[in-house]
C-alpha cells in the first residue's frame, strides 16, 4: 500500500496529490487521445506498479489506466453515482398473490459497493429489496427478515442452525408459501446442503440464492436470480432446498438444483453453480418453469415439519495428495474430532501411508468416509486392493455424494444421531437425495459399466 | 466377508460349496430362463448380501446375478481366458521410424487383472507391451522400461524425482525422440505438473498415458491411448510434458493436455482427464494430429535439458470448509513444514476464523498461497475485504493455477530456490504454462469483466 493507504505510489501519487485528489473523488482523464471519466478506486494489489490507476465507469466497471507525464487528470465537482431510492412506500398485500420469505444472510447479492472505499457491504433491509429489485411484488407478498449480514466463507455450523431455525419458526406459523434466502456463493452449497438435512418433512419450498456479481452492477445476476427464486417456491409444487442460479453465462434462463447435489464450479462466471452427479430440478426461463427431474417432496401444508438444526462441528475434509503424512490423520483423533471426510483419489483411494491411521481413527470411534476428489463420479472402492483394504478397516463409502455434502451431512449425523455407528450407517443411506445407491450389482445389462 | 474369503455367504455359499466351485473358475449359470457364463468373481463390498454372485462376463464386465433355489449352476470344464501370447519375437529396429522410450510405474494401463482373485497387478515388461499392442511398433522403434510397479495413488514425490532422472537420463544419451509413461490416473495430474517443472528446456515431448479400465478389458482405453500417445510424441515437433488420454467416452479421438493444467474430474469415465483454465494442446484421431494451442517449446534435439528433480515434502494441501479451525494450521507451522496450499472458496477466500494462524504460519517463513476449491477460475483476492486482508497478511494468489498444480509446484520451489521468499514470488510467476498471468488491471475493454 502507498504512503497515503490508497494503494498508490510514485508518479500516479504525485499527481494525484498535487490536485488534491483522494481515492472516491470523480475524476476525468484524456490519456493517449482518449477520455476516462469516473470515481477513482483504491489499489490493493501485491505488487502494484507506480504507472496505473483504477477508476470504476459509469458502466459499473473497473478498468486501470497507464499514466505518463502526459496524462491530464481533473477532478470533475459533482459525483454522479446513482444512489437508491430510499422510499417510506409500503407494499399493499395482494391476496391472489403467494406470500414468500425472503431472507437475507449477507454475501454479495445482499450488498452494495461503497464507493468510497470499495468494499462490499452485506446489508440489505426489506425496504432495499423493493428500492433494489420492485419486480418481486409482481410474484409474491413479501415478508423480508435479515438473518445476518455477514460474507458466506464466514458462515459456520451455528449459523446453519440459525437460519434453520428461523426458517421453521416461520414455516410452522402457516403464512409462508416459500422461502427464499439470499447468501453469499462462496459456501452456498455447504449451506444448501445443512438445510437439506436439518429441515426434513419440507411443506414448502426453500430456494438459496445468490449473485455473482453485486447488485448496484449493471452486469449483476442478482435482480434475476431474486424474481426467479421468489417465482419457483411461490407457484411451483416442489417441497425440496434448492440453490437458483444463473445456467448461462447471459441472463437467459435458470436452474433450480437440488440443495443436496450442487457445488460452485466457477470463481467467478454467472453460471458458477453446477448439480454434480445429478440434473437441475427447474429451469426458470421468464414465467415459464419446466420440471427437469422429479422432486423428492410435493409442495403439502399439511406436512409437519421436522426440524433437526444441531450440527457437530468436529469433523473434517481432508483432501489427500502425493506425500500426505498420516500424522495428520492422527491429529485430529489425538483432538476429539468425531469424523473425517476423505477426499481421495479416483475410485476413493489413498496413499498407503495413511493406512494406519485411518485405522487407528476407525478402531477410536472416529466415522471415517470417503469421497472423492475427482469431483464427478461415483467412489468405487471395491475394483482395486487400495480400495478394499480401506473397507475392511471400515471406511464407509459415500458413492456419488460430493465431498462438501459429505463434510455437512456428517456433521449433522453425528448431532442427530445416538452412535457413531449409527452416523455411520446412515452415511450411506440417501435422506435428503444426496446419494444415489446403486444396487450393488445391478441385473444384467451389456450396455452398463460396471464402473 | 464369508467364512471362506470368498465374500460370499448363503445360500450362494452353500449352493458354491455343494458344486465345488471356487473363485476363479468358469461356470455357467441357467437363472429365470437366461443363461450366463463367466468366471466367478470374489465378494468384497461391505453389506454384501447372500443372494448374488459375481461373474466376469467373457466380454469383460462383471455382473451381478440374483441366485434362489431353482437356479442352476455348473462348473464347466475348461477356461476360456484369453491368455496373452509371450513369443520371444525380437522387434527389428525401422531406421525410418523414431525412437520412444516407454516407461512404466504401474496403474492400470500396467496391468492385468489375475481371473483367479480378481486383483488388478500392475506389471508390463517390454514383451507384455509388444504381445498387447503390436500396432506401436508402426509408429516407433519402442526403448521400453519398467521403472516402478505401483498404484498411483501410492506415488510420492520420490518417485518424481525417480522417473524425473531416468527420463533425463535417456534424453541426455540423445537416442530418444520422445518419451512415453504410463501411470495409474489416480495422480497422473500430479506427476504430469512435477515432471513440468523438474525437466525445463525440454529438447523432445513427453507423453503421460493411462488408462480408466484394465487393458485386458474388451472396453479398455489402454491400446488407444498408448498407440495415440507413442504417435504424438514420435512424430510432433512440440517439446513439453503432456498427459494423453481419450477425449470422448467412445473411442473417436484423444486429447494432449498440457501437464501442468490438467484434472482428473471423473472417477471412471474414459474421457475423466481434462484441461482446466486452457484449452488441450492437441486432438489426435488416428494418424491426424492437429495443434489446438500453441507449444511453449518445440522440438529442438539441440537445446539442453535442465534437470531439477528435487521435492520438498513438507508442503501440505489444505481445502477449507465451514468450521475450520485454525489449529490445523497451526499445525503445520509446529510440525517443521514449509508450506501450505490453501483451496480456499470463491475468488480465494478462507473463513475469518483461519485469519490469525495464516498470519502466523507466514510470519514464520512458510510460504502460503491461494487456490480455489471452484476448480475453475481464477482466484482474485482484490475484490471482498476477506480477500485483501489475506494479501496484506501476504497469502500468495495462484491466479488461475490448478491446487494440485500449485501443490506440486510449491513442493518443488521450496526444493530448488535458496529461500522461501524467492519461492513465494516464483509461485505467481509463470514456469510451466501452469499460469497465466493478466496484467493486473488491462487496458480499457468494455467487454471484458473484471473479474
């Protein structure tokens, strides 16, 4: 960072403090017969170089420049950043209309850019919801709470349990047609798939949303991902936890996943979050919602939820790697954890080195299971001697679940559950559509691989 | 398993037993008006029941078939099994042809499967490779060794440094016009990235190859990628370490990746291997090669090979996850390591909770540096104050390297630079093709995003 903590150094800070100009002001730049006008950004970079600086366009943009001795800079006097509507206007209930919670926990759809600074503020009241995205009333009567406002790789196991709980309080009192919570992408699908456990018996739908992109972007996914979710657990008949994002890149259509099978495949595009091992449940396209695959839950008032919010927060994911040292494994028998996801390699194998130790983790008590790091695909620990020498010592198998499901799955097991034992079993029965189970051998069939 | 070690228990068991048969002996099977032949397979999944057997079908598959009372099964008197022929042909040497070494470390593409246990064994000589696939020997004159007989799961980055010295060994004697390896695909990934960064200034290609089922499988993928990958390296006039394998589940065509950005990202697909943030290097279908990107190196029998086959093993993997603790971290800082590879989530973050030890594992000369658990992508630590406060704390980015990648090139680093904070900045600088470095802020372009 420079001197002043703007992130600016050398030339470009000499200009900009002999026109008196700080990171926030509006400025205008003719650098190589060409014009740059908008408000001037920080740099944080590792690295920086002293010949750039970073304005944020009108277009939402950030874009850097090359300065030289040339460049001429001014400050322009008024800043013309849009700022929303803050209205006192109360939505009139619409009786025809479902009524949908739309719950906001943070992350970048429940933010605005400071510009000022540049952060990201996740703070979103109702009333913002309707100044930022005035279309929702088109599809629902609104009831709008804020959870918490915090970034989703923040997000831990005790507030997994707050929003379940909030969510069935609400669900219990009978008014709710759906739920919509908007989150933060980075653990999104981790939390998708806590409520796909802690809230079985679903009468309603619940759809987590989230944006690539923050909403005061004119490229942002937000608007559309917020009216399509508010949409599905509105009028659909679905009863499941779903995740509704962007399936293209552009804004053309939607797809809903199942809570249980999705995870965020992309840093940064639109169409980040993919279902792993399965298909999408809708595809959202304007008003028109198809079922691709059958839910699991028709949407039924009557149900009677079922609330299991407890999660234990002494697991672990460990992804194996050539030269992984079985101490690690050790570690965390030697400090009470109660299980460990493997993600190992291929079919679910790991380096013999770790063998011992998974075995001393077993023979403690520990639930070890094994996923795989491959991502796609199904673990299969029965084709070479690496994967059946990890089943004789008792590692369980978690077949087509991904790894993140896995992680989340067994630490609400191991609060629900009276055994290990007992967690351990179940981590190979489906409850919430997480697994697929294969009979074992299937009948015959030439056309199927048997892996 | 079954009292006998068969794995099967029963009625299965009993009607087994009263026939005589064993593991490994061919029998025929009348069941609900179809008839089945095979070799019966062992049992070893956990839960087995008592009511199916496993044979392997003589077109390569196992299948499971339900047995109850009525079923009729046979022993019947001779075994079928296709048994490779092991003449003593010598291959003459085709002066027109080029000269591949092919080395072997095991894995599937290695392997048979042994019809009496059903266990895969990794062993090919040279002869094994001429009885099972001749058709190599019209695209080279084969130099083949055996350099390891292992899983590749169980590789560890002293068999790098193995496999790294006898290639540079064979290269330097300059009788070899390209190399060819085959290694289980469980961390073919890995050893493509070591082999990218200890053989620099490669004067000739070399061509990593697996295969996904065992190459005495009707289905097996070994013959074509070995004939694909022995043509590649033979006759193209690239000069980089790639890993060979199909690019379609049928048998149409196969990809060259470039080794230091390619996944596995399926368990058992034929087409599991594929770039991540770049395209494949080349598409070759039968005797057509095309070029789809362009080599770093081309093939130059002049330049000189650096060899740097060293790896430091104490650099651990480290995926995050909601809950986390910081005392996993702590750790490796305790345990003597050197580094850590964090797969942090989204654009590169970790949950606040990690914060305080990632500062104390820099501040005590680890290097520590960032990858995404999104897989694809490119982290960008610049745009959420999660992230800038984890460059602040000096937490190198990847940019868009792969973690295994990463991995593997951290491990190397550390082995080969003088001190960690030369490691640290080798790790954002591009050796290998492993990263592509955008400027970091490009010149204006309305069409591109920023992140």
């Amino acid at each position: 960072m420079g001197p002043d903590g703007s992130g600016y150094s050398g030339l470009v800070l000499e200009k900009l403090s002999s026109l008196d100009i700080k990171v926030g002001d509006r400025v205008k730049i003719h650098h190589d017969g060409r014009d740059f006008q908008g408000i001037l950004m920080p740099r944080s970079q590792v690295g920086a170089d002293p010949y750039h600086l970073v304005l944020k366009l009108d277009n939402g943009y950030n874009t850097g420049i090359k300065i030289d001795a040339a460049t001429i800079i001014t400050k322009s006097k008024s800043s013309r950043v849009k700022k929303p509507k803050t209205t006192e206007t109360v939505q009139k209930l619409n009786p025809l209309l479902p009524t949908v919670l739309v719950m906001s926990t943070g992350g970048t759809i429940a933010s605005r850019v400071d510009y000022r600074t540049g952060a990201v503020n996740p703070a979103l009241t109702a009333q913002d919801l309707y100044d930022s995205v005035p279309e929702l009333q088109d599809y629902a009567n609104i009831n709008a709470q804020v959870a918490m406002s915090i970034l989703s790789e923040n997000i831990r196991t005790s507030d997994w349990t707050k929003i379940a709980k909030i969510i069935a309080k609400e669900i219990k009192e009978g008014e709710t047609d759906g739920v919509v919570i908007a989150h933060g992408t980075d653990t999104m699908g981790y939390t998708a798939a806590a409520l796909s456990f802690a809230l079985q018996n679903l009468p309603v739908p619940i759809a987590i949303v989230g944006s690539q992109r923050s909403s005061d972007r004119p490229s942002s996914d937000a608007s559309l991902n917020l009216t399509g979710a508010t949409n599905l657990v509105g009028r659909t008949d679905v009863a499941e936890v779903m995740v509704v994002m962007h399936a293209q890149t552009d804004d053309s259509y939607l797809y809903a996943h199942r809570g249980s099978r999705v995870r965020k495949l992309h840093t940064s595009r639109r169409d980040a979050f993919q279902s792993v091992n399965s298909y999408p449940l809708f595809r959202i396209e304007e008003n028109e919602i198809e079922e691709l695959s059958t839910p699991l839950l028709r949407r039924d008032p009557k149900r009677v939820l079922t609330v299991k919010p407890q999660f234990e927060e002494l697991v672990a994911l460990v992804k194996t790697y050539p030269g992984i040292d079985g101490k690690i494994v050790d570690y965390f028998v030697d400090n009470g954890y109660r299980g460990i996801i493997l993600e190992g390699t291929g079919l679910g194998h790991v380096p013999d080195t770790l063998q011992s130790s998974l075995k001393k983790a077993v023979d403690s008590g520990l639930v070890v299971a094994m996923t795989s790091q491959c991502i796609h695909g199904r673990v299969n620990m029965d084709v070479y001697r690496s994967g059946v020498e990890l089943l004789e010592i008792g590692v369980v198998p978690c077949q087509d679940m991904i790894a993140e499901t896995a992680l989340v799955k067994l630490m609400w097991l191991l609060a629900n559950t009276k055994t290990s034992e007992q967690a351990g079993t179940l981590m190979y029965t489906p409850l919430a559509g997480e697994i697929e189970v294969r009979s074992e051998y299937p009948q015959y069939d030439a056309d199927v691989e048997m892996y």
